[in-house]
C-alpha cells in the first residue's frame, strides 16, 4: 500500500478533486466524490464543461477503490492525504479508440496540485493498471443525469 493510516477509509476519497492527464494536453477532471454508504458516487466533467456524468465507485480498502467500466476495470489508488492516481483512465475513446491510454492524477485543489506529475512519477511502478471488464458489451458506464431525492 502507497499510504496507509489506521484511520482512513475509503471516505478518504470524499471531497473535491482535480485530476492531470499524465503525459498528454488535456482538460483537467473535475471530481466531487461523495459516501453513499455501499458505494462512492463520483460526479466528473471536464474543465470548463457545466454537464457532470456520474459514475460509481466500490471500495476496495483504505487506499483504493474501483470504477467498473465498458471495457476496462480502473483501480484509484490514495498515494497521500491529497493525491490518488487512476493508470490508464484517460481512455481512447474520445479520440476514435486511436492512440494510448493515459494516467491521471488527481489533487485536491490548490498547492497539492503543483506536485500531480512528481507524485505520479514516484507511485506508478506500484499501481494496478486496468484490467478487462466482465461486463457484457453494450453496458452503459456513465449515466446521463443525477437524480435529486425528493424531500
């Protein structure tokens, strides 16, 4: 484990995040995550786009926690209180599936930021890369919309 603290959890996660495209020019993710209790609900966009799509993310322990894709399985990985690191989520897929895959780390927003490639540089020989997704093709990953509980 990159770090570790008898009193995280996956909670860890909850909060504000920007994450850098490690190796490539891209807008920046912007992440809120929030405890749903069996599940992280993670509404990302990108920089300068008002639409957020929602995904799901399930713990795995303390430090890590995964994001089930169309293709793939993503393992975010806490390195330290303010960066955690996603191998290979800036997918292809906006590009016409041509081109590699990129890591991507995510601050938390301010200082924290300056420090993204240099922490990635020395997480990412111990990160879990993606591996194949069980689910069937076809499966939707992201949602259109988040909806509000009624009160």
């Amino acid at each position: 484990m990159l770090y570790s603290s008898p009193m995280q959890s996956p909670r860890a996660f909850v909060g504000r995040w920007v994450g850098q495209t490690m190796g490539r020019v891209a807008p920046a993710h912007v992440w809120e995550v929030f405890d749903r209790g069996h599940f992280l609900e993670i509404r990302t966009r990108w920089e300068g786009q008002g639409a957020a799509h929602a995904l799901r993310g399930r713990g795995l322990d303390a430090e890590r926690f995964e994001i089930v894709g169309l293709e793939a399985i993503f393992t975010a990985t806490l390195v330290d209180p303010h960066h955690f690191v996603i191998p290979g989520w800036d997918t292809n897929d906006t590009r016409g599936f041509q081109g590699p895959e990129y890591d991507v780390t995510f601050s938390r927003p301010g200082l924290a930021e300056l420090m993204a490639r240099q922490i990635w540089e020395q997480a990412r020989p111990k990160l879990t890369r993606p591996r194949p997704s069980p689910n069937p093709p076809g499966l939707r990953f992201l949602t259109g919309g988040l909806r509000r509980k009624r009160r």
